[in-house]
C-alpha cells in the first residue's frame, strides 16, 4: 500500500518570533479524537496534489502517516506519530485574504482556523506572515469540516 509522508514542527521554525519554542503538534496530534486534542488539522501548499492523495486515502489505496524530525528537520530520522487511512480536504482560496478564510465558499474567522491548526491567532500569522496567492489544502485529521 502507497504511503504519503506529512511532516509537522516539533519547534516553531527560524522565521518566527518564537524560533526554536515548542509547537505542541506532536501532542496534540498524538491525541486525535480525544476532547485534549487541539489541533485537527494543517495547512499545506499544492490543494490539487492534497486533493488527490486524500481521495487514494479515503478509497483504501494509501495511508497518511505523519511523523515530525527527531532532530534537525531534513537532516534527522523521521519518527512517526501516526497513520490515517481516513483525511479531510479543503480548499482554502485566497490564502492571502486578511479578513477572512475563504473555505469551500464559507468566509472564516481566522482566529477559528488558527485554533483549529494548534496555533494562536498570533503565533498563526507570524507562522503565515508570507503567504502565497494560490489556493493551499486544509488538510483534515478528524472528521470536522468547515464547509459542512
């Protein structure tokens, strides 16, 4: 079976005000469908290639695992947190709008969505600060959708 590799921060990266501080990710992940879990989903560039691996997931043809780097990313062992064989995709249009989350034609409060990823409003655009124009995959872990 095909399996589709997505990496989360154990730290927030150089780029960010908090560099080097924890993110919580590999907590919370580890505790999916419990009410302590805090975030339910990520936010990647490339929807169409999201949208394509979620659908060979959800028909039984791959799995998700989502590991984070045991030390320095992309220079370190990948440790695994978890596997899905069940994800959520969404496209987030417009990453670039400010007043709100353009999500499958519903116009979200970004405090929501930062919340939803695991991150504070703050710590979320900090994180965002340069975003691209192109729509980018909010990738689901649990069942929760925004458009419904």
């Amino acid at each position: 079976m095909k399996t589709f590799v997505l990496t989360v921060s154990k730290q927030f990266p150089k780029t960010h005000n908090r560099a080097g501080q924890t993110t919580g990710f590999v907590e919370n992940i580890r505790r999916l469908f419990t009410p302590e879990c805090k975030k339910i989903h990520t936010i990647r560039s490339n929807y169409e290639l999201w949208h394509k691996r979620a659908k060979e997931i959800n028909e039984g043809k791959a799995i998700l695992s989502i590991r984070y780097w045991s030390e320095m990313p992309y220079r370190s062992k990948q440790v695994e947190i978890c596997r899905l064989e069940k994800v959520g995709v969404e496209k987030l249009e417009q990453p670039d709008n400010f007043v709100f989350a353009p999500i499958e034609g519903k116009s979200i409060d970004w405090e929501v969505v930062a919340k939803n990823d695991g991150l504070s409003f703050e710590d979320f655009f900090e994180w965002f600060k340069s975003r691209q124009k192109e729509p980018m995959a909010v990738l689901h872990f649990t069942d929760f959708r925004y458009g419904g």
